[in-house]
C-alpha cells in the first residue's frame, strides 16, 4: 500500500512555491496535495504505487529539508537579484556578437 | 614608529553583502554553494544559516575563502563583479564561435553487427546507404557558412572506411576551400580499425587525420560487444591500432569504450586492458538508450545505481594507479573538474547549458538529412524524426539554423530556467540535454527528479567534491587533470 503523510506548514514562515519546488524534487517518491487554510499550508504526501514504505519515509525525511532549503533559496535570490543582473550585464555589455559591429 | 598601520586600520566594520550563489546538500549536514561562474566551496549547515543572516565573523576561516571565490563582498567593492563577469564570459565565450564539429554520416553500412548499436545496420555492399559526392559538397557549402574559426569535421557511419571514397573527396574539397577560408580544420575519422589499410593509413598521415576508434575492453567482452564475420573484432582493433600509431604517431588514435551490461563488473579489467595498450586515459561512458539499446531493451535492465557503482569503482581504480606511478586520466571526470576547477568550459555537448544540439555540433546524414546532434540521428532511426531541422539539398543554412525545432529545444531546456536545475547548485557543472530527455520523457526539458541523466551527473558532483575533500593528493590529481590541454 502507498504511504501517506499530512504536513502542517506555517505560511507566515513558508511560501507555497517552496513547497511546492520540494515537492516537484520528491516526485519520484511521491506527490503532494497542497492547499491553504488561513495562515497554515496543508500538505498531503501521498506515496507513488512503486515507492515502498521505507523509502517513502526517507522521501518525506528529505522533503521537509528541501522546504527549508527552497525558503533559503528563494530569499537569497531576491536579495542578489540586482547584483546578478548587474553581473550579466557587465559580462555581456561587450560581447561583439555581432562581428560586423 | 612603524611603517605599516596596525590590523585595526584593514578591519572593516561595516557588514559583508551576499552575491548570487545557489547551495545544496551533500552528505549528512554538510552543503556545497556554488557562484555564478561554478567556483564551490563546501559548508556545514550551522555556518550556511548564520552566512546567509550575514552574520558570519570576519575571524572565521570560512570568511576569507568567501571573498576569494566571490560569494560575499563589501558594498564598496567593484572587483568582485568584474572578476565575476569576467569569468562568466569566458565561460560562455564558446557561443560566439557557434558549430565548430560537423559530423558527416558517410554511409551506414558495417561490418560489425553490435546488438546496442545505436544507428540500423546495413549490410556491407549496398551503397544506397552510401553519402554521395554532391551531397558531400552541399553539406561542406554548410560547413563554411559556421563562423566558428576552429572547423573540425568528423566521419561516422556505420564504418566510414566502406565509403572512403567519399572521406577523400571530403578532405580534398575542404582543404581546397580553406585556402581562402583559412580556419583551423581538423579532420577525425570514427573506425573500428577492422577494415584500416596501408592507403587509408597513408593519406591520414598526409592530412593530419587523427583516428578515432572502439575499444570496449579484453578481448571477449570487445568481441562479444562488437560482433563481425569471423569474431575477429579484437584482433583486428589490436594489429589496426599498431599499423595506425607506426604511421601517424600514438597520440593520433584515441579509443572509445561502450557500456554494455557485460562491462559492469569488469571495470578493472577494462581499465587495464586500456593500460596494456598503452591509452593514457579512458572514458567510461553510460550506455545511451538511442537505438537498438531501448529496442533490445537492454536500456530498460540498465540500473543508474548499478552504473554508478561501475564508474566509482573504475575512477577509484584509476586513483590507484596514478598512486602507483601510472599517469591515467578519466575523461568524464576530468571534463567536469575542468567546469569545477577553471573558468573555462571543455565543450563538452552533453554538459552544455544552452544545449550543444546543432549549435556546437551538428550532423549530415548519408541521405542530406540535417540533424541537431548525432543523438538526434539515432532517434531518426528509430523512427521519431523531432530533431531532423532539415535536408541540405532543399533547406538554407538559415532556414536549418534559425529552424522552431532547433531553437525551440534550445529555449525550452535551458536550464537557468528549468523546474530543479534553476535552483541547483551543481548547474554550472551540468548540461541541458535535450534530446535525451525527449527520448525518455517526449519532451525536452524532462523531469528532472525522474531524469538518470540528473541522478548519475549529481552522484557524479557529490562523488568528486568528495574525494577531493577527502585527500589532498587526489585533489592535486584533479587539478592536473582539471588544467591539462
């Protein structure tokens, strides 16, 4: 039988992206349902039909990591975001891609 | 009173800024950050969480590594973002050259019958399998319209040396075209040796052609792998490739292995077949699931797991014997510490990012078919024709090129913008591949979480991070390896 795990993720805290980034990661193991009820994230993890027990834990284990990971990511992107297209900018502003100019 | 100020004078108060860098997990608590241009640095989870609060001490050993390899700066700091650019660009500086290797199918008869062969095989004397003269010169037309400065034209087949005659006349034209043209052009013939003669070894050696051959291990797992009329498919290889390194010097044949289910628990013995011979390097390849591979179904017993546990004990092989004195490289490996180590990219078309398909390298097929990536022709084979962007006889440069089936594979796989690989740390080190997430998933980008191309290269990041980590000799041989030309 498929594993099944209900996980409470507190949105003040979360974004449903990077639940959702997670869950995208884990979907070899299993997948997710996810739905808002007020300040809180319901995530219901249901197991693949060819993912057994043990490693549908270990999935779900991994998964709250990757939460926390995804959150990381997404509030260091935002922060660099200017730095980083200040970086391409530079390493393109003079590329003659264009032989001729 | 002392010239110098004191450490007081060079310590600064204000608080460092973070630049744009991903991270991701290794083993236990431990995770790897990554910048812009692939420089890493590994760290432990506490020091990761109190970095990116900026509350990292200047007095911590971390501290000095960050700024040396640009994840942090100072706001007034204006060197970090040029050195950055700078790096960024010489890593990408590939893609103004554009196609540089066209591969030229010169027919598709063979006189090995390979079950994992990955194009249909033909039997030896029917040339309406056979590349033509003329179609030879339209695809050259094509050739000389890249604006690439380095130009170097490889012949596949089937076994090209059945139809040498075509291999001729393509050197001679292109070379009588370079005159005015004056690129760098190399030639590279793929041959199994079976069939190399005394006239074939003669005019390589006028042209500078360098052979590029097979060679899948002891003599019954090539034989087994490689069968022929006679079962002679080793022996041949052998005499071939002593006749070939007496003509044009050893460090003109290369070989290439193949990964059969045979090969897996015989890794040592592939290496040192490898060693006897005299190769100094070997690459130990996954098996492609083009062609007869998935038609066989060998593709679908081939286990991920089972393969990587092949190439780790291969490259710990490989690590031994470099120990010991033997000087061996392992290509894969080396090509990905050549993106982890430098500021340069190999070219290498599988780890590309935007794929290598048709704009690094792209094929013309016996019958004027143009194809993005000699994948791409073996899928056609097989009857799935997504990647064919055109035929010479019929279709411009620009209506190949500029084609939606080409650039829409492009778009759609680049992964600075794919689900997953946007958010990996190792994408620096890794490639977009869209065709062989087509083949498996039908579509481009694929699945990422569900992709072997994803597990194996990741597993392959980790392993290397990790023996780097684990022993400075390794690492020092991974240098060489990364720097070697």
């Amino acid at each position: 039988m498929a594993g099944l795990t209900e996980l409470i993720f507190d949105g003040q805290l979360y974004g449903a992206v990077a639940i959702q980034k997670a869950a995208y990661r884990a979907m070899h193991a299993f997948t997710l349902d996810l739905k808002v009820d007020g300040d809180n994230i319901l995530c219901t993890l249901v197991g693949n039909i060819t993912t057994e027990q043990e490693a549908f834990e270990r999935a779900v284990e991994e998964f709250r990591k990757d939460v926390l990971d995804y959150q990381l990511r997404a509030q260091l992107q935002v922060e660099t975001a200017p730095i980083r297209n200040l970086i391409i900018g530079l390493a393109f502003s003079n590329a003659r891609l264009n032989p001729s100019e | 009173m002392s010239k110098f100020q004191g450490l007081d004078a060079y310590t600064r108060s204000a608080k460092y800024e973070l630049l744009p860098f991903k991270f991701d997990r290794l083993e236990g608590d431990n995770y790897v950050i990554t910048n812009m241009t692939g420089e890493y640095l590994e760290v432990a989870k506490p020091e990761l969480h109190v970095l990116l609060a900026k509350n990292l001490a200047t007095e911590h050993p971390l501290f000095a590594s960050l700024r040396a390899k640009h994840f942090i700066r100072y706001a007034d700091e204006q060197a970090p973002l040029d050195l950055l650019a700078l790096k960024l660009r010489t890593r990408l500086s590939r893609l103004t050259g554009f196609t540089s290797l066209h591969i030229f199918v010169v027919t598709l008869r063979c006189d090995h019958s390979c079950p994992y062969c990955q194009v249909s095989r033909q039997m030896d004397g029917e040339t309406s399998f056979d590349m033509t003269s003329d179609m030879a010169d339209k695809a050259l037309d094509f050739v000389f319209r890249s604006p690439n400065p380095a130009i170097k034209i490889e012949f596949q087949g089937g076994e090209p040396l059945l139809n040498f005659e075509v291999v001729r006349y393509v050197v001679e034209a292109a070379k009588r075209r370079n005159l005015e043209e004056k690129r760098d052009l190399e030639f590279v013939i793929a041959t199994t040796l079976s069939l190399l003669t005394d006239d074939v070894l003669a005019f390589c050696h006028e042209h500078d052609i360098i052979l590029s051959t097979s060679l899948d291990g002891p003599a019954d797992l090539h034989n087994a792998n490689r069968p022929r009329v006679g079962r002679d498919s080793f022996e041949r290889f052998e005499a071939g490739l002593a006749k070939a390194r007496n003509v044009l010097g050893v460090d003109k044949v290369s070989a290439l292995m193949t990964t059969t289910d045979k090969s897996l628990p015989r890794v040592r013995e592939i290496i040192d077949e490898y060693v006897r011979l005299g190769f100094n390097g070997i690459f130990l390849r996954a098996l492609s699931p083009y062609g007869f591979a998935i038609k066989t179904r060998k593709f679908m017993t081939y286990d991920t797991e089972r393969w990587l546990e092949f190439y780790k004990e291969g490259l710990a092989y490989i690590l031994e014997l470099n120990k010991a004195g033997i000087p061996f490289v392992e290509h894969y490996a080396s090509l990905i510490l050549k993106k982890m180590l430098t500021s340069n990219d190999p070219g290498y078309v599988d780890l590309m990012n935007p794929a290598g398909a048709g704009i690094a390298a792209i094929v013309f097929n016996y019958d004027g078919s143009v194809y993005a990536s000699d994948e791409s022709r073996m899928l056609a084979e097989m009857g799935d024709q997504t990647f064919r962007l055109g035929n010479i006889l019929t279709d411009s440069y620009e209506d190949i090129i500029l084609s939606d089936v080409l650039l829409d594979a492009l778009e759609q796989s680049f992964t600075l913008s794919a689900p997953m690989c946007s958010d990996c740390a190792f994408e620096p080190y890794c490639g977009a591949e869209p065709v062989f997430h087509h083949a498996i998933f039908k579509d481009v980008l694929g699945r990422k979480a569900e992709s072997s191309f994803c597990k194996r290269n990741m597993s392959i990041f980790k392993h290397l991070i990790g023996l780097m980590k684990s022993d400075t000799s390794t690492r020092r041989l991974f240098m060489q390896w990364a720097n070697a030309c």
